[in-house]
C-alpha cells in the first residue's frame, strides 16, 4: 500500500436525515423554477402544500412569492396575502400577521398624465413595454401580528403599518398606523391602540414575533388569555 492511499481521509457517507434534507431541496428548488409556468402555478402550490403543510408555515411558497411577485411574507402569517394581485410588489409582511379575503393593498397609482390609464400601456407585465411607466411603486412594510380585516384597503400613501395593529373591516388606510393602533372607517381614523403605552413598550421589547411557533407552544396560556393594561 502506498503513502498516499494509506493516508487518504475516509469521507463518512451522508447520513440519511442528510439524504432527505437534500433530496427534499432538490425537490422545492425545482418547483420553484416550475412556477414560471404559468398553467404549472396550481400544481407547483398543491404539491408544495403536501410537502411543507399550509402556506402558513410554508418556506417554499414564501420564496415564490418573493421571486415573482415581489412580496415578502413572514413565517406563520396566514390569508389572502397568498393571492396573486392582492398585495401589490414591494411589500414586506411581518411574521404572525392575519390577512383577509377582500384585501387589498395598494402600492402604485395608474398614471393621469398618459393617454390611457389603462395598466396594459404602462405595466410591464403585459408584455407592452420593458418598465414600469409612471411614479415608482411605494415600499410598504406590515409589521408583525397585524390583523387586517376583510375587504380593507391600504393605499399607496403608506409606508408602514406598525406590529401589532388592526386595521378593520371595509377601512381605507392613506395614513401609517402606529404600533398596536387600531384604525376603522373610511377614510381610517385611528379610534384606539390596543393597549396602554406600558403594555405596548414592553410587548415591543419582547419581540415574541422573532420566535419558531414551536418554541411558543410551551407559552400557550399568555396567548389564550387577555392582557391586562
């Protein structure tokens, strides 16, 4: 036996949880090139949702998302803000946030100035021109553990919805919201915040949001009981 091949290090083979973590990346990699096929979409989701569970908890389907329909999407938030044309691009979504059907969140305004406000003329997704034509569409972050009811809207004069507030049912958001506000109406009127200054300074300091929903599990009665303040 020569120097060389008695020295050569052993390479231990890949355990089979590795083999299964691989194989499982292969897999979501690949669906996530196949979503640009658009008669693909529904299967691509469908057999995420066997392989990951609900889109709540989904990392793959957050990633879609992401590429191609410029949305970040916290983990464990949950709703419409899965809906293509929902949530328009450029809007970042907390973690643990609850988003009806009938949303509607609005980052752009179509041009007055053109010929046409039609979108086909100046949105690059119809295939019509290579960019956007118009005002840049407006960033927009949601924070965490933010409840938006049915069928409201948000508007592209705003640029941040603060953790933990609740913008009610049919309201028609043109302002920020602070942390833990709750707005209603049209146009949205801040009415109250959900708990005192103390309450909310320290649930801010707390960032329980940061936290995997299994390390909360244990936690269970601080989120099934009312706080006081």
């Amino acid at each position: 036996m020569t120097e060389t091949t008695a020295t050569r290090p052993v390479t231990a083979p890949p355990s089979q949880p590795e083999v299964r973590t691989e194989r499982r990346t292969a897999i979501t990699d690949a669906l996530v090139r196949l979503y640009a096929i658009r008669r693909l979409r529904p299967l691509v989701l469908w057999m995420l949702r066997r392989l990951e569970g609900d889109a709540y908890k989904s990392p793959t389907i957050r990633t879609i998302f992401a590429r191609y329909w410029g949305v970040e999407i916290g983990m464990y938030t949950i709703g419409a803000c899965f809906e293509p044309w929902v949530v328009d691009p450029k809007t970042k979504i907390g973690r643990y946030c609850s988003i009806a059907h009938g949303v509607r969140i609005i980052n752009g305004n179509h041009p007055l100035g053109l010929k046409s406000t039609n979108a086909v003329f100046h949105n690059p997704m119809f295939g019509l021109c290579d960019d956007w034509i118009g005002d840049e569409l407006n960033a927009l972050e949601i924070g965490n553990d933010v409840w938006i009811g049915a069928n409201a809207v948000i508007l592209p004069e705003v640029t941040r919805v603060g953790h933990g507030a609740v913008i009610g049912a049919g309201a028609v958001v043109s302002k920020d919201v602070p942390d833990y506000g709750v707005v209603l109406g049209n146009p949205a009127r801040l009415v109250k915040k959900r708990f005192s200054d103390e309450t909310i300074a320290a649930l801010l300091e707390e960032r329980w949001w940061d936290q995997d929903l299994e390390d909360l599990t244990h936690r269970l009665p601080e989120f099934q009981n009312y706080l006081g303040g």
